[in-house]
C-alpha cells in the first residue's frame, strides 16, 4: 500500500507513468468509466477548497465510485477524536482517504493509523496534486518538459515546495523568486532532498527580473494562504515586489506561460492582465486537475 503525502512519494517513474495515465484518461475519458466500481473515496477537509474537491468527486463519479465529502467541522474530530483512531475507522469505509490538513502532521498522523492509502490534497507543507496536475498543464501547452520555471512570491509554503521538488526532479530548472526573509523561503531540508533528487538545476534568486528571465513557465501563488489569514498585511507589504505584471511577463521567454493552481486575487500576486490574458493557461490547469485525481486514484487503488 503506498500514500501520496508529499511530493516526495513518487519517484520520476512513477511520476511519468501517472501523466502518461493522465494524458490517456484525458484524450479517451469513457474508457476508464467503471474504473473504480463500487469503490468508495472519503474525502477529509479541514479548510475550504473548490478545485480539490470537486475534481476528486467528479474524477469518483466518472470512474463508477463514489465519493464522500466529510468537513471536519461536522465531525466528532472538533470536539477531540483522535486522529489516529479516525484513520483506523474510516479505512475500514472506504478504499482511499483524500485530506486536506492544516499541518502535514496531522496528515501523517491520520495516514500512520490508516490501512488505505492516504491523499494529500494540500497540507502546510505541500499540494502534491496541484503539481503532479500541473505538469500535466505544462507538457500540453510546451510539448515538453524541459526549461525552466519560475515560482514567484512565498516559496516557503505548500505551492512552493511541490513545485520545487516535482518539476526539479522531473528534469525542469527551477527558479524560487522570494524576498529573503526566512518565511518566504523553502524548508532547509525540503531543499536539500530536491536538490539530491533533482534532475534540473535549483535557484534561490530574490530579484524578480533576474527570475523571471528565461523562465518558460511564470507561476505564482496567493501571497496569503489558508492559515495565514492574521499576517495578511505584512505579507501584502513583502511579496509586493513580486506581484506578475506585464512588464515583468515580458521579462520571461517568449511563448511564456502563466500559471496559477486557484484561487487568485487579482491585483495581489499577479495583475488582470496577465491572468486574463493570453499567455494565462490557469484555466487548463484547474481541469487537468481531474484528469490527473484519476490517474492518482487508478494508481493507489488496486
Ligand atoms: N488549487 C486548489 O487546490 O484549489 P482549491 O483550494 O479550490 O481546492
Ligand atoms: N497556497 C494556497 C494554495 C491554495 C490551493 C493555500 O494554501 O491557501
């Protein structure tokens, strides 16, 4: 049995092979209909999600499963079940747990006592979906995966990480374009594990000119993620050197293209005119989400 809990988890082969899925489910999706028949996928959430949700529920329903969405708020979890004997009774439900934690703690804490695999859809630390999913976005719009992205803004948390460790090991150079406040900074060794399984070369680089250039791929998040909401203001005051506009799209190759995993708060991270615009493929890049929640599901549910 294996769990996605971080980007960590799959190797380059086993990534290859999930977009290889992915990519067939996408072109022929009714051929994999009944895929998952009579199986069951609970799905924990802790914060607020569009995307995730929904693509894992509709990537269930299509597969012939089904899929149960259970917030915590609802949960006997607020009023102090243990994790660990949450994980020893859903998995005795259902055939695969996908949770969306605050902590990645709490995420391995459920996946230690679980006897299916477990899904990471985005703790602190990582979004392993979002970049196994953006990969996806990236092969169709480039035809390859080689060059470079630039990750701009908070390369501290979620985002910045898998994109960091999944784009850097599938043999993309990766440029993490932050202030140099600690915060905003990938995880010492977080780093240090991509860097010794990376095929692509890894920059820290605070000047947004200086990464941005050559970048094939400009990616950004929201400059306050779920959880951060109390240092919204110092945040917005930080990663504002870092806002995508423009002039500073034009810094990048030419055919760039723009990518943002949602929700975005236009005027904050990047402008209106870049994410409307038509190097902006954030729209592919939610749908691949579904495509690729199959292919990940297919994979870990045997
Ligand atoms: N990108 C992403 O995970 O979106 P949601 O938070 O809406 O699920
Ligand atoms: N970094 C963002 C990603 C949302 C999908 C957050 O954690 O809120």
């Amino acid at each position: 049995m294996k769990h996605l809990l971080s980007d960590f988890d799959f190797n380059k082969e086993e990534v290859l092979e999930i977009l290889n899925l992915a990519r067939e489910i996408k072109k022929k999706p009714e051929k994999f209909f009944g895929a998952l028949k009579n199986k069951t996928l609970v799905m924990l959430f802790k914060k607020t999600s569009t995307r995730t949700r929904l693509s894992f529920e509709a990537a269930m329903t299509q597969l012939g499963g089904h899929a149960i969405y259970w917030e915590s708020r609802t949960s006997q979890i607020i009023k102090g079940e243990l994790l660990s004997d949450i994980g020893k009774v859903v998995s005795r439900y259902c055939q695969a747990i996908m949770a969306r934690m605050y902590r990645q703690l709490e995420l391995e804490e459920l996946a230690d006592s679980s006897n299916v695999p477990v899904v990471n859809g985005l703790t602190d630390v990582f979004h392993p979906c979002q970049s196994l999913g953006d990969l996806l976005t990236v092969k169709e719009n480039l035809g390859k995966l080689k060059g470079t992205v630039a990750f701009l803004g908070d390369c501290g948390f979620n985002m910045g990480h898998s994109t960091l460790i999944t784009f850097s090991k599938i043999g993309m150079d990766v440029n993490l374009v932050c202030p140099k406040k600690k915060k905003y900074q990938p995880n010492p060794e977080i780093l240090k594990r991509a860097e010794k399984e990376a095929e692509g070369k890894i920059k820290i680089i605070h000047n947004p000119v200086e990464g941005i250039k050559n970048a094939d791929v400009v990616m950004t998040d929201t400059w306050v993620s779920m959880g951060q909401e109390k240092e919204s203001k110092p945040r917005i005051k930080d990663l504002r050197p870092y806002r995508v506009n423009s002039e500073l799209m034009r810094k990048a190759n030419k055919g760039a293209i723009f990518m943002h995993c949602l929700p975005a708060y236009r005027g904050f991270e990047m402008t209106k005119e870049v994410i409307d615009g038509p190097q902006s493929v954030v729209f592919d890049q939610a749908e691949n989400r579904l495509h690729i929640q199959k292919a990940i599901l297919l994979k870990l549910i045997k």
